[in-house]
C-alpha cells in the first residue's frame, strides 16, 4: 500500500485499485465556458500577433481549473473517495467511505461519467480498465 493513501484508510486497510476521476460541472458546459473566454482573450490579443496561441492557451487552463482532481481507492473492506490537489492527484481530504459493494460502472457517455454514491465523477481514459477490471472482479466472485 502506498504511503500517500494510508493517512486516511483504516488500520490494516488494503488498497487493491486506484482510479483517476475528475468532479465538476457538466463537461460541454465547461468546454463552451472555456473556449468563450479563450475567443475572447484570443479577440483582445489579435493585434499584438499572438491571440491565437494565447486564447488556445486560456482555453485549456480554464477548462482544467473547473474540475477538481479525486481519487477512488477500492480497498479490501470499502470504497473510498479522496480529493486530490488542484493540479495532481496527490490526496488532500478524506470525502466519503462507501460500502465495498458500491458499483463503479457502467461509465455514462463520451465524458465516461460515473455517479459514486452522492458524487458525480468523471472518470479518467487512463482508468477505464481498472474499472473494468474491478467490476469483472465482483462478476466472478473474486471481490465482495
């Protein structure tokens, strides 16, 4: 078990999958947001010969500053939520400790969408096949 995790598990807890999620706002109401204030920058800054790259710029750095970065540990007893940094998934807070029961898919959607409980999450392309892999697992019976 990794060190960074252990602060907020359980004495004798076991981590067996991480996944990567994002929390936040609709993710085509943050994309359209995010390209109208990087257009705009882009307009301001026309005339100086650089908009463009500067607006492209704009736009990526607001789209990632709407969401915060949370991590989904399945461990051997629960599922638990942890928020991570602004800009890494470096665990920050404890948020909520679901049963070990708790499904974690199907993922919804283009944005791979997925509701843990109370939270809404946004799963990251990077951990698509944990969450296969741990809701085969539970399939098979090798998991609760």
């Amino acid at each position: 078990m990794p060190s960074e995790y252990s602060a907020f598990l359980e004495e004798g807890e076991r981590v067996d999958h991480v996944i990567k999620a994002l929390a936040g706002m609709n993710r085509w109401m943050a994309l359209g947001l995010a390209a109208i204030i990087g257009l705009g920058v882009s307009l301001l800054l026309s005339s100086f010969g650089f908009g463009p790259i500067v607006g492209v710029l704009v736009l990526f750095v607001v789209f990632t500053r709407l969401y915060a970065r949370r991590l989904i540990l399945v461990t051997d007893r629960s599922v638990v939520l942890l928020a991570g940094s602004r800009f890494t998934f470096k665990p920050t807070a404890l948020l909520d400790r679901l049963p070990v029961d708790t499904p974690l898919g199907p993922l919804q959607g283009l944005w791979l969408q997925l509701q843990l409980g109370t939270h809404k999450l946004y799963v990251s392309a990077r951990s698509i096949r944990t969450v296969s892999k741990v809701e085969t697992e539970r399939r098979d019976g090798e998991r609760p």
